[in-house]
C-alpha cells in the first residue's frame, strides 16, 4: 500500500465540534492513487484502503458511509450508501439494518472518545441508542476554557443529560443565563427535571445571598455568623443590613427565583426560599418591585404559599388567598381563584379544592385554566353529580348526560351488579 497521503495537515481536515459535518479539502492526486489501487488491485482492496484511511484521518462522517458501501458491496446492491434502506431487495434489509448499527456504533464512540459529543449524537440519535452517550457525558468534566455550548445542545436541548445541562449553564454563564433557561423551558412533560432546575437555582441564590451577609456582617465589626445560621436570623439581629435601600444580591434574579420557587415541593429547597422571602420583605419597597395578583403584595404573599406547602400555618395562608379569589371573583376575574385551588390541591385538600372550583371556576372553560376545573377534579373523585351540575351551568348537553351515565353506573357498581367503570 502506498504511504497515507491523506493525513489532516495536508488536507486541511477541520471537523469541528457543533458543524455535524466534516470539511476535508482532498487533493486530487489521492483520487488518482484511489483509482490506481482498484485498477490494479480489485475492489476489496480499494474499500479496505478507503476505509483505513478515513480511520486515520479521522473524518468520521466519511468512515461510516464507507463503513456500508463496503457492506453494500458484500451484498451485490448499489454500492451508493445515502439512498434509503428500503430500496434495497428485502432479504437484505435485516443484515443491512445490521450494518447502519455497527457502523453508527464505531464512527459514534470514536467520536466520544475524541470528546466531539455533538457530532457522536447525530448517530447514537439515528440508532436510537443515547445511553453511550448519556455515560459520557455523565463523567466528563469540561476544561476552563473549553466551548461548552455543544455540551449543552447535547445534553440539555438534545435531552441526552438535561440536569447535567442546566448545571453547567448554572456553572459556567450564571444566575442570569440560567434563569432565562428556566423560564423559557415547557416543563409540562418533566415537572421533575422542572423541580431540579429550580431547586438549584434556589440552593445558589440562597448560598449566594447568606455568603454575602455574612461578609457584611463582618465587615462592620458585627462578628462572626455560624454556619448554620438562617438569613431570617440574621435579619432579625441586625435589620440594618437591609436598612437605606441596601441590597446584598440582584434583586431581579431573588424576585425571578422565589416566583419560580413556588412549583417546588414541600422539603429543604422549600425552606431555603422561605428565607429569600424573608430577605425580600425587608428591602426597600423600591427594591421590592411591582408583583401580579394575587401575588400582589410580593414577598409577605410568596412567603404564605411557600409556607402552606411546607406544612406551616396552612389554614391561616388559605383563608389568605381564599380571600384574594373571593376579592378577584367580585371584580370578575378568577385568576386568583385558579391560584386558590392550585394552593388546596397541592396541600392535599381535593375536596375543599372542587368546592373552590364549584364557587368559582363553574362556567369557566377548562382549557383555559392554570388549575384542573371542575370536571377533572369531579371526576377524579368520582363526584358525577357535581359534572352534571357544571354541564347544566355551561349549557353542555353531552357532558350532562355522560356524567348521568356515569352516576349511574357508579351506583351500579357499589351496588354490585355492574363491573367497574373503566
């Protein structure tokens, strides 16, 4: 075999991480030679010469296309690799099929062991196989000056690793890039990786923000702050420190992060922004900011919800914002009224949340709602009667007389002369 003329510095093989393609400039001599070699040494040996010298060259893209004509010729079909599979005579496909595979296999971790993660998922996602990737992934620390914005393609709008994604968002662009993240992210099929992200955006505001105080603190001469200490602690010891329109940390990112912090369930993160309300409710009300109803009192308001989650002084912060939906509902908005039930709901309280919904939320279009109307939350409970109630409300024949049915069958049931509705 002749020597490897097709090596990167002579071709000026780039293969950047993120371009999905390869952009090797070839030389026309290595035509010739290619030529040359299955001219005068058959076929077999011109796709072994191409696909050793792809390998060495490290164009992958190249490799794994060279990797199936190779198979294509073993089958005697055409020998070009980019028309569809289905072309093919059909007692090919199988071991064809098998070929894309075990191609897509080698040309993916070769590229993962060359750290070019963005180009190795446009196969493991043709093969369906994100798991070697996944891994990858899950170990790799980038270095300081590395470009992780393929890291993060991969792993979080890929789907591949999303909470190792958003973490180094978190790490490497900060609170801000973070947020923005967060906020513009449809959580509604992943509440859980929702949870996540705004849980750690909670524990880094919150590290952020009591780090800061304890170095005002000692900055006074006030001594020093145990570790264990809470920030509404601190605050209630030396309420100077917000005192003059002082401010420890960005107020858009506390606001932004608490409001956020309202999906969170009860648990550590939920106490953590307890105590960012805490902080915000003592700022300056020109630091505080303008917040929407019923949150309309800002800090002192997302405190209540955040405690009610948490098991504290539940029946005090219901009324609160049962109050609000009343309020709202005289004016003809039920905004705060959705908010209510949302609140009941997540504090375990189902009945008293369709009794809300009943009060409330009766002729509202349920699609249009933040929180279950009252056909789901009737429904969920079995109450048919209270379905039929809101479908003769809303002038819904269908759902009346299915909810009549259901009754029915529901009677049946407990009667035991009809299986289960299902």
């Amino acid at each position: 075999m002749a020597p490897n003329t097709w090596g990167t510095e002579e071709w000026g093989a780039e293969g950047e991480e993120g371009t999905g393609q390869e952009n090797t400039r070839w030389n026309i001599s290595w035509f010739e030679r290619l030529r040359g070699i299955l001219e005068g040494s058959g076929e077999q040996r011109a796709i072994e010469t191409l696909i050793a010298e792809l390998r060495a060259a490290e164009d992958y893209t190249n490799l794994f296309y060279a990797l199936l004509l190779r198979k294509r010729w073993e089958l005697g079909v055409s020998p070009f690799p980019t028309g569809p599979s289905t072309e093919l005579p059909p007692e090919t496909h199988e071991e064809y099929e098998q070929a894309i595979r075990q191609a897509g296999r080698e040309v993916g971790q070769a590229l993962l062991q060359k750290r070019r993660f963005l180009q190795a998922w446009a196969f493991y996602q043709m093969l369906e196989e994100p798991e070697p990737l996944r891994a990858a992934l899950e170990t790799y620390t980038p270095a300081e000056d590395e470009d992780i914005g393929p890291l993060i393609e991969v792993a979080w709008h890929h789907r591949v690793l999303p909470r190792k994604g958003f973490d180094w968002v978190l790490e490497r662009h900060g609170v801000c890039s973070a947020i923005t993240l967060a906020s513009s992210t449809d959580f509604r099929e992943d509440t859980a990786l929702r949870d996540y992200c705004i849980g750690r955006l909670v524990r880094v505001v919150h590290e952020q923000l009591w780090e800061r105080l304890r170095s005002d603190i000692r900055e006074r001469g006030w001594g020093e702050v145990p570790e264990e200490t809470r920030i509404s602690t601190l605050l209630e010891r030396f309420p100077a420190l917000t005192a003059e329109e002082s401010y420890h940390i960005d107020v858009s990112h506390l606001s932004s992060v608490v409001q956020m912090s309202l999906h969170l369930p009860a648990g550590e993160e939920n106490v953590l922004a307890q105590e960012l309300c805490h902080y915000g409710r003592r700022l300056s009300p020109v630091l505080q900011g303008r917040h929407e109803h019923p949150f309309e009192e800002g800090y002192e308001d997302y405190l209540a919800y955040l405690e009610a989650i948490g098991g504290r002084n539940v029946d005090e912060h219901l009324l609160r914002f049962r109050i609000k939906a009343e309020r709202a509902a005289a004016e003809g908005s039920t905004y705060a009224a959705q908010v209510y039930v949302n609140l009941l709901l997540r504090v375990g309280r189902e009945g008293e949340a369709l009794a809300a919904a009943q009060q409330f939320l009766l002729r509202e279009d349920e699609r249009n709602l933040i929180c279950p109307g009252v056909y789901e939350l009737a429904r969920r409970r079995g109450d048919y009667a209270a379905i039929a109630q809101a479908a003769a409300a809303r002038g819904d024949p269908v759902a009346f007389l299915a909810a009549l049915l259901s009754g029915r069958k529901q009677a049946s049931v407990q009667a035991g002369t009809s299986p289960p509705i299902s």
